[in-house]
C-alpha cells in the first residue's frame, strides 16, 4: 500500500505552527510497514486543495488528511474530499448527538455552524473525537481509502490510535523497522568513507547517514513480515557498522549522551561536578534533564568573571593574568578546582570565547579549553568551534560530555581486563 500525507492549513505555510501531525503519521505508517511517497502542504484554499487531493488519488492507495474539518467557512476538507470522490454529504446523527453532548458538558451554547462537521461523505464512516468536535471520516472509493483527520495533534494522535491503526493493521503487509545510531567525534563525511562499501551495497536493510549538531547519526531501516525479523536484519548490518566505528557510537536512537554519561557513572558509583565560563550552565542543564542524575551529578558552578574564578575555585590570580580565563591552564585549575570543592570523582572546567566578538588572532572567536579531572588523569582538550555563539556552546558541550564517555569506556575496560 502506497501512502500520502495531506496537511491543510494556512498557518502551516506561514510557518506559525510546526506540522507535528505529518511527522507522527509518518512514523506510524513506516511502522505498519505502510510505503509514504509524498507529503503535501496545502492551504485553506478549495482548488488547491482539490489539485493536492486529485493528485494524491492518482499516486496512492491510502491518503490522509489532517486539519480542515473545524466549524468556520475556511475548513472546507471534506467538502472537496466528497467532491472529488463524487459523493453527496450526509449528517451522521450519532457524530451530531457526540458533538451536541459535548457542548451541554462544556456548557456552551452549540452554534449554527458547528452542525456542518457532523456532515460526512456518503459511504463514509465517521471516526469519534473525545478530545473535540469534529469527528474525523473514512472513506473507501474505487480501492482507495481516504481518512480524514482533524487537525489539533491532542484530537489527531488519539483518534488515529483508537480507530485508523486497527483499520490499516487489517491492510498491512509487513513492517518496516528502524534503528538510529549516534556517532560523536566523527563528521559525516569521514562516517560515509568509513563505511562506503555499506553504503554503496545497501538494499534491505538500507543505512542512511544524517548530521545533526555535533554528532552524526545512522538510520537502519529494514522492512520484513514481522519486527522481529526486521530487527534480525538490522542485527547484522549494526554489528559490521560498530565494529568498524567501535566506541564513537555513543547511544541508539532517543538515547542522549547525558543519558550514557550519567548511566556510565551510575554503574560505577562515581559522582562529577562542573564548572563552566562559556556555556554559562549548559552542561550542568543537559545533565540534570536525566532522571536520575542527583545520584552523581554533586554540582555545578558557573564562573563567568575572572573573581568568580578565584574565590569559587581557588584558581589564583597571577594564573589568570599570565594566561588569559581562555587559557588550557585555566581550564585544568577549572575542572581541579570543583572537582576539588565538591569532592566528586570527575570535574569538568570550560572556558573559551562563544562570540560574536571578543576574538583575537591568538584567541579567536570559537576557540574553547574543556579540562577533565578523575581518577588518575589530567587533560585538557583544545576546541575551535565554527558559528554561532549559540552553535559554539551546543558543540562543547557536546564535546565536554563525550570527552567525559570515553575516558569511562577507557576505566571500564581496564576494569573488566583485570577481572
């Protein structure tokens, strides 16, 4: 079964609203293993909606439509959905008794024009909405199955659940699975060399690499009868794809590098506290999202003033003006200092120069020392970081956090030798 998306509304082309309805449909669809070709965005206007929907007709077997079904003169989805389809609107009483009920329960008075979205195409059957008023309608016409669906996700995502999932589960034949591998510390032209012939020989399981900020990622998408072969096919492919990239995978699909650090020093009882000057608390607000993260996360401290620097984390003044705040030795008494305050395993210190301006030709705008202190190690690791400030400070954080990962890997590696 091929499949199309269409989204109504005007506000989605003005950019006021993100289409979430698109993309939570056509996660649902690749996994009943349901083939989506095209998504379109249309506005409220009748003709080009009917071209949108004329055009879909002729390419797809399944085509869904979200928004359009509200009370005003503008919502005119199923108006064009039954013309197009060449069928008369009727009035489902049963979706009119649903609508006028919620009305008494809200205690508002029903208007003339909300009776219009009790009206569905002749054949159709109407789709109960809990969450709101219009009623969404499926409709079968010469081997296609069109399904309207309103627009509000909290109204969409329930009624698609509740009433369109069982139906195309009847349809389906097969799924189609993915898994997404991270990958930090590579870029995604040096990922896509390093697995070349992968790439270039890809069929079913397919691999596709995407770059996202500061890490690149890996989709592995397999289609077969059941999940659990999919995830077979996957299986293999994965395992080529890691050996050959080892420990630069950090985490599979949601899973977040703060999750992995935290989860790294949950396992081995140990505890990290930062201080941060350039990224002005990120890192500490990225690792406390992860449920969990008092467990080993002590503090975090952000030292943006060369005082702060002195009378939080002892770093000496003489240091900071023979050197420089952005400076390798500064970031090293950084991470020492709080490691030392807090009396955690792992500190971590960040200075540099997010931009746009206080850069030099020595230090220029995007250059960043994170320091790392643990368990018998010292480093500092040198950054320069291309644009936007706000892209500079996502980046090291990025980095601080994996240069963090790594040298858990390292410990717990030597740990499980000498075992």
């Amino acid at each position: 079964m091929r499949a199309e998306i269409i989204s109504v509304g005007t506000e989605l082309l003005l950019g006021q609203i993100v289409d979430t309805n698109a993309v939570f449909l056509s996660r649902e669809l690749a996994n009943l293993g349901i083939d989506l070709y095209h998504r379109t965005t249309v506005g409220d206007n009748p003709e080009r909606l009917r071209q949108a929907l004329e055009a879909a007709l002729g390419r797809a077997e399944l085509v869904i439509t979200s928004g359009g079904l509200g009370p005003t003169a503008d919502d005119l989805t199923k108006e064009i959905v039954a013309e197009a389809l060449g069928l008369d609107l009727i009035l489902d009483r049963p979706s009119l008794e649903r609508m006028e009920a919620y009305f008494r329960q809200l205690g508002r008075r029903m208007t003339e024009n909300n009776y219009k979205q009790a009206l569905i195409p002749v054949g159709g059957k109407a789709l109960p909405n809990p969450h709101g008023t219009a009623p969404g309608v499926a409709v079968r016409w010469k081997e296609r199955l069109v399904i309207c669906l309103p627009g509000p996700p909290h109204e969409l995502e329930p009624m698609f659940r509740t009433y369109v999932l069982p139906m195309l589960q009847q349809e389906k034949s097969g799924v189609i699975f993915s898994r997404v591998l991270k990958i930090s510390g590579r870029g995604e032209s040096a990922v896509a060399e390093e697995l070349a012939d992968l790439l270039a020989a890809q069929s079913n399981p397919t691999v596709a690499p995407l770059a996202s900020p500061g890490e690149v990622k890996l989709r592995l998408t397999a289609r077969a009868d059941s999940t659990a072969a999919a995830e077979k096919l996957i299986a293999g492919l994965e395992a080529q794809i890691r050996e050959r990239l080892g420990s630069s995978i950090f985490g599979v699909d949601d899973e977040t590098m703060e999750e992995v650090v935290v989860r790294l020093l949950a396992n081995r009882g140990e505890t990290l506290a930062v201080a941060e000057s350039c990224t002005g608390g990120l890192l500490a607000g990225r690792l406390t999202e992860v449920p969990g993260a008092s467990a080993v996360f002590e503090r975090g401290v952000v030292t943006y003033s060369n005082r702060s620097k002195v009378e939080l984390l002892g770093i000496p003044e003489e240091v900071l003006t023979a050197c420089g705040a952005v400076s390798p030795e500064v970031a090293r008494l950084m991470a020492a200092g709080v490691k030392e305050k807090a009396g955690t395993d792992w500190g971590i210190g960040i200075t540099g120069i997010a931009g746009p301006g206080g850069g030099t030709v020595e230090k220029p705008v995007g250059l960043v020392y994170v320091g790392l202190e643990g368990p018998e190690i010292s480093l500092v690791k040198k950054l320069h970081f291309p644009g936007t400030r706000s892209a500079v400070r996502r980046r090291t954080v990025q980095t601080a956090l994996d240069l963090l990962r790594l040298e858990l890997l390292t410990k717990q590696s030597l740990s499980g030798r000498q075992k």
